[in-house]
C-alpha cells in the first residue's frame, strides 16, 4: 500500500508543497534596509555554507537503491542525487565565489540564488520519496537536510532583495546629484568683424590726342569747289 500510494502522488500536494514556501514569501515582503545593514549580511558562501554542509552528510546515508520503491522511482532518485552532489561539489561553488567577489553586484548575486532554488527543487523531489519509501533515518536526515537549504536559500534571497535596494539607492543618490549640477554657462560668442572694404583704384582718363591742324593748300572752298591759293 505504501508503493501504491508513492506511485499516485496527488499533484496537488505536489504543487502545495513546493509553492507554499514562495506564496509565504511573497505575501510578506522583506523591509527595506539600508546599506550598513546589507553589508552586515555576510557573503552569499557565508550564508549558503552551513546547509550545504548539512546536505552533503544527508546524501551520504541515502541508499535509494534499497527503499520500498519501484525500480523506476529509485533510478530517477539516484539521478537526482547525482545531480545535487555535482551542483554542490561544482557548480554552485563556483557562483558563490563569483558573488563573494562582487557582493553588492546584483546579477552575481541572482545567478546564485537560480542555482540554490533550482537545487532546492530537486531535493524537494528526493525528500518526498523518501518520507514514503525511506527507512526513518534516511528521511529524518534528509528532511533535516531540506529544512536547513530552505532557511539558506531566504536569507540569499533577502540578501539579493537589500543589493538590489542599494542599487536602487545609488542610482536615485547619483540623479539627485547631477541635477544639482548647475547648466553650463553659455559660451561667449565674439562679434565677426566686418570685412575690409579695399579702395577703388581710380582709372587715369586716357588723354585724347590734339587734332591736326589744317595746311593752306588743303583749304577748298565749299561754294564753287575750287581750292584758295596763296
């Protein structure tokens, strides 16, 4: 009956399980802090470490290959334990050392909590199975385990909420400063001065040559055509 029950896992309580956490979260939005306060925060490793820690010793006493599952259900967990022991021994160490590096930097920060979440979903799935098929120590270990990344993963949650504000609060710090800035004085424009006008060269007037004087021989008079002789 317990693997009849396993194998027709009501998809509601599926989507219950995983969606109440976030619902919570969303219905209550962290307070804004200020920047000291993120400061005091600590490093997204710092945060993470311990439940990483705890999860690590949780998956070394799972042996799904023993639980009172189908073969098909205890193939899919080891893969999925696989799968969190290669993000948290490779990957996921990686991005938090990226976002210790750059701790108010908002894209580090949000890289790493899509890993955390992505992480904690997987392990949600392999709790599950193994409340239902799992000896009581294997799924004390592994609840416990669960609980602890869940508590990890809000608080980088928070932790990326107070960056993103501080973010926020530079920007609006950095626009009130440079509308104090007073506009820049109009330039100076020089008046151009007027062009040079250049003299006009005045023409010499050409002298008209003296007409030539008339001989006597060349003296006709108009009346009677015939030239005066002297």
């Amino acid at each position: 009956m317990k693997i009849n029950a396993m194998r027709h896992l009501p998809s509601a309580v599926f989507l219950v399980t995983i969606c109440a956490p976030c619902l919570a979260s969303a219905a209550q939005p962290p307070a804004a802090q200020p920047p000291a306060a993120m400061q005091s925060q600590g490093a997204a490793s710092a945060i993470m470490q311990p439940s990483l820690d705890t999860l690590t010793q949780a998956l070394e006493v799972l042996r799904p290959e023993r639980w009172k599952a189908p073969d098909a259900i205890k193939q899919e967990t080891g893969s999925n334990i696989d799968s969190i022991h290669r993000d948290i021994q490779t990957t996921l160490p990686q991005l938090l050392a990226t976002a210790d590096a750059a701790p108010n930097s908002v894209s580090q920060l949000l890289l790493a909590y899509r890993n955390v979440e992505a992480l904690y979903d997987v392990l949600l799935r392999v709790a599950q199975v193994a409340n239902l098929a799992a000896p009581g120590q294997q799924s004390a270990a592994i609840d416990h385990a669960r609980a602890s990344l869940e508590d990890a993963r809000r608080t980088l949650g928070d932790r990326l909420n107070s960056a993103a504000l501080g973010q926020d609060q530079q920007v609006h710090r950095l626009q009130a400063a440079l509308r104090a800035v007073p506009p820049p004085a109009a330039p100076v424009v020089c008046p151009t001065p007027a062009p040079v006008k250049k003299p006009r060269r005045r023409r010499k007037p050409v002298a008209k040559p003296a007409p030539k004087p008339a001989t006597s021989t060349q003296q006709s008079n108009p009346q009677n055509g015939t030239s005066a002789a002297h």
